[in-house]
C-alpha cells in the first residue's frame, strides 16, 4: 500500500522521516558526526551511529528487494516473503523467533516497502548481540516450508481484507495504481488474491536466493554502538553470504493520469485523494517540495486545516502528504468528507493548491515553515529508530550522509524562488489525479 498511509507493523512500511539525504555517490568508508561506515568483502553496507547518552541499540537489517521490483506475476512476493520467514528458520521455531527479544524487552519487527524489505529490532544496548543473531537468522536461513506457506498466505490475504475495509486506506491504493498505470510503482505492496493464492514456494525461494544476497544488503545500528565491535559481528553473522548481483534500477515511469475519477463504495465518508509524480529521492527540489507541502497541508496552522476543516467544517481529516522513491516520487492531498459536502471540500482543496502553484509562499510565511520543519527534524532524531531508518535510507539510496547542521542549512537555503518553482509544477491540481472513493452520488451532491 502506499507508503504514506503505511502503519507500522508487521508488513507495511513506517511514515520516514521529512528529510533525508541528497544524491552524490557513497564512498566504501566513511565518518561524519556519530556515523561510520564500512563494507564488507561480499559488499554489505554496514554503518553505526553513536548516541551518547541511551542505554538502548536499534539495529536492522535492509534489503534491496520491494514491490517496484516485481513482475505483475509475482505482485506481493515480497512482502509474503517477509511474513514467511517468521514462520521459522534452521535453528529457530516461530514461536522461538517471537520469544527471542520479547523476553528480552525488546521487539522485533519488519516491513515491505516499493523498493526494499527491512527487518529491526529495539533492546538494551547488552542484548545487540542476540538481536542481530536473531535478524541475521530471519534473514539468511527462513525454512520456506509448503506448510507455512499455506497458513501465512491466509494472513496475508486477511491483511488485504483489511485494507478493502478500511476505505482511507483503500483510497491511496485505488489512488497509485491509477496514477502509475501498469508501472511498477502502481501495485499493490501487499499483492492481490488472486497473486497470493497462487504464489508457488518455488518463487520465494528464488527471491530470496537472488535477492539476499551481500550487495543488496545493508545492516545498520544506531544507540549504544561500538562500531567496530558491531562491524566484526556482522561479519561474524553475514560475512559468509555470497555477494550476488545488485537489484536492477527500476525504470523512469511514464506520464501519470490526470482528471477525476470516482470509486463507488456505499461508505459513510467520500474519500479524496489528488496526487501527481514528484522527483525522485535524491532531487534538489525535494527540501522546498516538503517545505510548500508542510505549508498547505502539514499541521493544524497549515492552509488547508484552517480552510476547509477550521473555517468550512468540511472535514476531520486533511492532510498533504509525499513519498519518494528512487526515480520518482508523489505528493498530494488527501481529504475525508460527507458525501454531500464532497464537492465543496474537493473545491476548497483545488483553490487552496491552486493559491500555493500561482502564489508560492510570502517571505513571512516561508520563514515560519522552515522554523517548523526544522524543530520537526531535530525533535524526530531523538528517536534511536529514526536515527537507524535514516542512516539505512543514505545507504540505500547511494547517498552520502548529512548531519544536522548539514541538513538545517539544505532548508534554510530554500529560497522563495524555489517555492514558487515546486508549486507551479506539482501543486497545480490540473497536473494531479483526483480520485473519489465513496457513494455514486459524491460528485455531484
């Protein structure tokens, strides 16, 4: 599903991070701030961050294997995947797996996203080493039994039913895959029934055998780490893994839908999505994309809280939101109404996006959202997981680290120009796909 709606969990993908890092290539070793890095002989990435002051690790394993990189055939391989190797490993039961850091204190958890798959854990800083022993398990040694297979298919498909009975989930699925067409950045994550039902262990283990291999792999920590003692376990744990090949790049999409479209659904709510392509993860327009995006629809001061849920009474949920994957991304808006009012709240939200793609943003205004955005960086990395998920995304994205000075100045040197640039091309609601999920008569009540 889309990334931006993801809950965390097993199988869907956490909402990032609003900033991460800018595209120059990676070197094979290096040191900035508290991170380090180094790379094995069979080329898994590993890299640390020291934060002073915990007595907790998180550690993850991430793997260059996501829903972009399947065929229409194999739609959701990867995240089944992801939900099989919990099933059991060479040495470990699936209840083993679960009681391994649960009884520790910790946690273990795994999500599939469209352009990797990643396994984490969180425990006291003594426990790093039964935690990735156990991720490294989960990783390199999953049974892949028959047996397992035809049970975890039975959740998977029970996650699916999920989502088709949560229609603001619902809503960004229907959204990407008619906005990317027959893309790969348009399917479903989680796959369809009729995909995993009839998805062959043959397949997985192929994925598997292919795709965790050494050069897909990237094993970061961040918390109470020592690096090279981190370093020397993993290659304890992973340095006999074969390096394989490298996944292949996903390809440009083509041009993406525009117009509106309506879903019937008989839901109390009609459910509103606009979206359009944005650039890809390592675009310098990506700062002053998050920056308007935060402005519009970022928080209770943004516009479009104020206009259409504070002024107008339209709604109780509106927000802006974007994803950014390795060749392209999307932003847009998303906006739950009445089925009566779905007209006036989709016609509030196109003057408000139309306001920011003819107006840009006022110096005043400009300044104030770059305050935000900012406290929002600084305050998220107090969180060891969001250090560990960032210090995966430069990696994963042959990106080159950026301390937070680094990154505070990248916003700060937004300029209105830029803003004015980013709304003229991705907020212009001509440009974007609005997509209905609600009773037949919300167009036109």
């Amino acid at each position: 599903m889309n990334e931006a709606r993801g809950r965390r969990g097993h199988g869907r993908a956490p909402v990032p991070s609003p900033i991460s890092p800018t595209a120059e290539p990676a070197s094979a070793s290096a040191t900035t701030d508290a991170m380090v890095e180094s790379r094995l002989d069979n080329g898994i990435r590993v890299l640390s961050e020291k934060i002073p002051g915990v007595r907790s690790a998180a550690v993850g394993v991430w793997i260059r294997q996501g829903a972009a990189h399947e065929t229409a055939v194999q739609t959701g391989v990867s995240h089944l995947l992801e939900h099989m190797v919990f099933k059991g490993t060479a040495k470990r039961s699936a209840l083993e797996i679960a009681d391994a850091l649960e009884g520790l204190g910790g946690s273990l958890d795994a999500y599939t996203s469209r352009e990797h798959t990643s396994y984490q854990a969180r425990v006291l800083d003594e426990h790093l080493p039964e935690a990735l022993d156990v991720l490294a398990d989960l990783v390199l040694a999953p049974r892949l039994d028959d047996a397992d297979l035809a049970l975890e298919r039975e959740v998977v498909l029970e996650e699916i039913a999920q989502v088709e009975d949560t229609p603001d989930d619902l809503v960004f699925e229907l959204h990407g895959h008619r906005l990317w067409g027959e893309h790969s950045y348009g399917r479903s994550i989680l796959g369809t029934n009729d995909s995993v039902t009839s998805m062959p262990r043959d397949t997985l283990r192929a994925i598997h055998s292919d795709r965790y291999v050494g050069d897909n792999l990237v094993v970061a920590a961040a918390g109470n780490v020592d690096h090279d003692d981190f370093v020397d376990r993993v290659e304890g744990l992973f340095g006999g893994l074969g390096r394989g090949a490298r996944a292949a790049v996903v390809s440009a999409p083509p041009e993406t839908t525009t117009g509106v479209e309506i879903v019937e659904r008989p839901t109390a709510q009609t459910h509103i999505v606009f979206g359009t392509a944005a650039p890809g993860h390592s675009h310098e327009d990506r700062y002053a994309l998050i920056l308007l995006s935060s402005a519009l629809g970022g928080g209770m001061s943004s516009r479009l809280f104020q206009r259409v849920r504070e002024e107008l009474g339209l709604c109780y949920s509106v927000f802006t939101y974007q994803n950014f994957f390795g060749v392209a991304g999307v932003t847009g808006v998303y906006v739950g109404t009445r089925p009566g009012t779905a007209e006036q709240a989709a016609a509030a939200v196109r003057e408000e996006m139309t306001r920011v793609a003819t107006e840009g943003l006022s110096a005043s205004d400009l300044d104030r959202i770059k305050r935000q955005l900012k406290g929002q960086v600084m305050l998220s990395l107090e969180s060891t997981g969001s250090r560990l998920y960032r210090l995966a995304s430069f990696a994963l994205h042959e990106e080159p680290f950026r301390g937070l000075d680094d990154v505070l100045e990248r916003i700060d040197s937004v300029s209105e120009a830029d803003i004015r640039r980013v709304g003229e091309r991705f907020f212009d609601p001509t440009r974007h796909l609005e997509l209905r999920l609600g009773p037949a008569d919300s167009r036109d009540a």
